[in-house]
C-alpha cells in the first residue's frame, strides 16, 4: 500500500547543495563541443561498468 503525497513526512532542505565535485576543476559554462565518448571518460564511465544481458 502507497502514501500519498499528502501524507508523507516533509524533509528540510539542505543548506548547501554541491554543484560539482571539490576534486575536480570548474568548467566553463554552456556546451563545450566534446563528443559522447569525451564526455564520458571525463565522467570515469567504462563499459565494463555495466552489466550485459
């Protein structure tokens, strides 16, 4: 059985949200022009991180 909305206990907001990484450098804003393969080994992401079925 579900809640509703309504219903369900409210959280606080978080004081502060991250907007990236503190290891990582700033980027610049808006599209950069890099291809899908750049912008996923930029975000660590291998194909054997998933699971083939």
């Amino acid at each position: 059985m579900t809640v509703p909305e309504e219903n369900r206990p409210k959280t606080d907001p978080a004081d502060v949200t991250p907007d990236r990484r503190e290891d990582e450098p700033p980027r610049p804003p808006g599209g950069t022009g890099r291809t899908l393969r750049e912008a996923l080994e930029e975000a660590h992401v291998r194909p054997d991180d998933y699971a083939e079925e």
